[in-house]
C-alpha cells in the first residue's frame, strides 16, 4: 500500500489516502474509490510513476496503464514533468446574458434579437405531409435547397453528404465522440468559442492550442499540433470566436497544403456566422481530404431557439455521424426543418439577413472608432463581438468597469493555453451592437478609463 500526505487530503480515522493493487485494473480502482470517497481533491498531485511502482513493487507501466485508463476517463490530467494530478472539472463559461444583475450586459454574444425574423408569417406556408418512422430523416425541400448553400463553397469536393443536427454544437459533440476516446488530442484555435472549450472538457479530449493570428490559425500552430497526434482539427474559417479573424485565400491555402499530409484527420469547420458574415469563405478542406466537416447553424440569424444546423462531410463521415443520431434523436423534427426553409426562401428574410450583417459591421466599426479617439486600439473584423486588446490584466479592467456600470466579458475566458498567455496584453470581447451612440461613447470612455485606474493601483 502507498499511504502519502497528499495536499488538501482529509485523513479518515487517523489514516492517511492508501493506494493498492498490484494490476493496472486494480490500481486504478483503488484511486476510483478515494476520489470517490473525497480522499482525493481536484488538483491533488498523485505520486509519481517511480515513486508508486516503487512502493507497489510492479513495474512502472503498471503504473503508467493504471494512470492512463484514468486519464481517458477524464479523472486525472498529465503536466508531463509537472506530474499527474486530480482532473479539476471547473465550470465551463458560456454564452448568454446575466438576467439577474443590475449592470448593462455587453458580453453576451448574443445576436439583436430585433434582427431576428419572426416565424410567424412562413408558419402558414409550411407542407402539412405527415411524418411517420421511415420516413427520410432530411426533408426533401430543405435537402435540395440545402445542398446548394453548402455546394457552393465546397465545389473542389468530390462527394458530399448532408447531415441535420440540433444545433452546430450538437454536430461537433456527435463527430468528436464517433472519431475520438477520452484522452485523444484536438486541435483548437486559441483564444477558443466557448462551446467548443465545453464540448472538449466534457468529452475527456485533450486539447492542443493552436495559435491565431490576423489570418486565423496559424501555419506553424497547425504542423505543432498534427505532429503531437491530434485526431481531429476544430477551425472557424471566418468571424473567429471570439478575435472575429477570418481566414484570407492565402493562409487557408498553406492550411490545406500542411492538412494535405495528414488526409485522415477529421477536419471540422465550423461557419457559424455564414450568412451574416462580411468576409468571404475560405477552406480547410482540400479536395483529396478523406475526414471532414463543415456545419452551418442557422442560429445567429434565426435565433438561436431554431436548434438546426446543417453538416456536409465525406459519405463515410456522414454514415456514422447519422448512426450517433440513432440512438437518441433519430431526427431534427421535420416541423422545424420546414420553418427553417421557409424562412431561408423567403426574400424578405433574406434581405433582413443582409441587413444585420451590415449592421454588426459598422456598430462594431463605429465603437472601434470611439475606443481609438480614447487612446485604445481596436480592429473591427467580423462575427457579433469586438475583439480587444488591452495593455493590462483583463480581470482587472473588468471589475473597474463594473464599479461603471458594466458587465464585460474578460479574454481569460477564451484562452486554453493559460502559461503562455501569462504576462501577455489581456483582451476584452464586447458584444455592442445594441448600444446607441452615447452609451457607446459611455463605454468607450469608462474602459480608456478603467484601463487608466489599473495602471495608477499598480504604481500607487
């Protein structure tokens, strides 16, 4: 038995946390039971490899196999020479806004909802044919005008498949669980969507930073993490969340030539902001890539209450993304599929789609314009947010602001790699198309403001 005084342990009847076995199967339930029992805390250090093989007398790949099954199971993490230590499940930010605070909300990465259509006037031209089991699980209109929207950007492509999911995080959550076990490697961009950074914590993967850049992802960011093992690659071609980068012709096509070495990982793209998006798109996908997917929801345009999104992948792709499908929902309701391509054929809506697209633009460019006229440089991309940088800790300038009046979104929430982001300018994403423009000029004020207040705590 392996008895330690492990940090933050309580001792039960005066003894220390024993570890036992002398299999790897038993050596990992014995540690099972002490995290189950609270003997052990998220964070707690276990021994090392030498040290526990050591005192169980086994060989040490006993004791790696034992770390290892638990590591899969998203019990324990591995720090390479940092140990292996109890997996800290902390909650995952999200998206949304604080219903209950007192201060004005801007970050909550939502789109207008004034500039959302009402579904109302395409309820009475929805077809009343009944849907029964067999029944094809795409519907037939969405599919045809559905394989245009999605054709036209994957020309080069030589087959596609399309695939109906209740939203775009529904799509990468049933993708990553049919190619990846707990424990495999993803890349994802870094700053990463939050939904993504939730989807990976809860699914046990091991997430790979990949570094983005004006252009998006970067070149050398891709080739490091393909080269560590990464099983899948998760990328937003266009309106990054949350920087709002947009990947050009030319970057895009050094990110096919790396993925070109590697046609069987799972390259999923997706293009949440599509419709809405100002910038034009640009893929991943090279025409002989064996593994991929490009999901588009209809969420920041519809609302994100109309839970569908539409996924094109390779045949084989398709095959087993519709087998997740079977044993929980076998089928996006066809009521809901009908809506959605009501809408997306009717020209007013449509027109109404350009015109909040256009509307994001320039709100997000006209408070880049205040926030420079208050010594804060700011570029405005694409996507709903604002990306921006700040000359101190975002933490910090996030709590002046609230003593302003303002609840803002701080950049730490979307960083993976924390160590090489410390030290770094932090960063503020800002959702501010709603305001008008004084209280743009308001806000632009207090964060030059708040930013001023920082720098004075620290010198005083």
């Amino acid at each position: 038995m392996y008895q330690t005084a492990l940090p933050g342990v309580t001792k039960v009847d005066e003894m220390q946390p024993e570890i036992s076995g002398q299999t790897a199967a038993e050596i990992a339930a014995s540690l099972r039971g002490l995290l189950e029992r609270g003997a052990l805390k998220p964070g707690d250090p276990l021994p090392s490899v030498r040290a526990l093989a050591e005192t169980l007398s086994v060989n040490r790949n006993t004791v790696v196999a034992a770390y290892g099954e638990l590591a899969r199971g998203g019990l324990v993490v591995s720090r390479g020479r940092g140990g292996t230590r109890v997996a800290d499940h902390a909650t995952v930010a999200q998206e949304g806004f604080a219903g209950d605070s007192v201060l004005r909300d801007v970050g909550t990465g939502n789109p207008d909802p004034a500039r959302i259509p009402s579904p109302l006037r395409a309820l009475g031209r929805l077809a009343e044919r009944p849907v029964l089991y067999g029944t094809p699980v795409i519907d037939p209109d969405l599919e045809a005008w559905a394989m245009q929207w999605m054709g036209c950007d994957l020309a080069p492509v030589a087959s596609m498949r399309l695939t109906i999911t209740s939203g775009a995080a529904d799509a990468v959550e049933r993708l990553l669980a049919d190619t990846l076990t707990r424990g495999d490697a993803i890349a994802l961009e870094d700053p990463c969507f939050l939904a993504s950074i939730h989807t990976v914590r809860l699914g046990g993967y091991r997430p790979v930073p990949v570094p983005v850049d004006d252009e998006g992802m970067t070149v050398a960011g891709l080739r490091a993490a393909l080269e560590q093992g990464v099983r899948a690659v998760l990328c937003t071609p266009r309106a990054q969340n949350p920087t709002g980068v947009s990947l050009g012709a030319a970057r895009a096509e050094q990110l096919r030539a790396v993925l070109a070495e590697f046609p069987y990982v799972l390259v999923i793209e997706d293009d949440h902001f599509s419709m809405l998006s100002q910038a034009p798109f640009h893929s991943l996908i090279g025409p002989e890539h064996r593994r991929w997917a490009l999901i588009r929801s209809v969420s920041k345009f519809l609302g994100p209450d109309m839970c569908l999104a539409v996924t094109a992948s390779d045949p084989e792709t398709a095959e087993r993304l519709a087998l997740r499908l079977t044993p929980g929902t076998t089928w996006v309701s066809h009521l809901l599929q009908r809506l959605t391509h009501a809408q997306m054929t009717d020209p007013d809506v449509l027109a109404g789609i350009a015109d909040a697209g256009a509307h994001y633009a320039a709100r997000n460019a006209a408070f880049a314009r205040e926030l420079a006229a208050q010594g804060v440089p700011a570029a405005a991309r694409d996507g709903l947010n604002l990306w921006v940088e700040l000359p101190v800790a975002a933490r910090a300038v996030t709590e002046q602001l609230m003593r302003r009046g303002w609840l803002a979104r701080s950049g730490d929430d979307f960083v993976l790699d924390r160590d090489a982001a410390a030290g770094a300018p932090g960063h503020l994403r800002l959702t501010i198309h709603e305001l008008g423009d004084a209280d743009a000029a308001r806000l632009a004020r207090d964060i030059a403001d708040s930013i001023r207040a920082v720098r004075a705590s620290r010198t005083g």
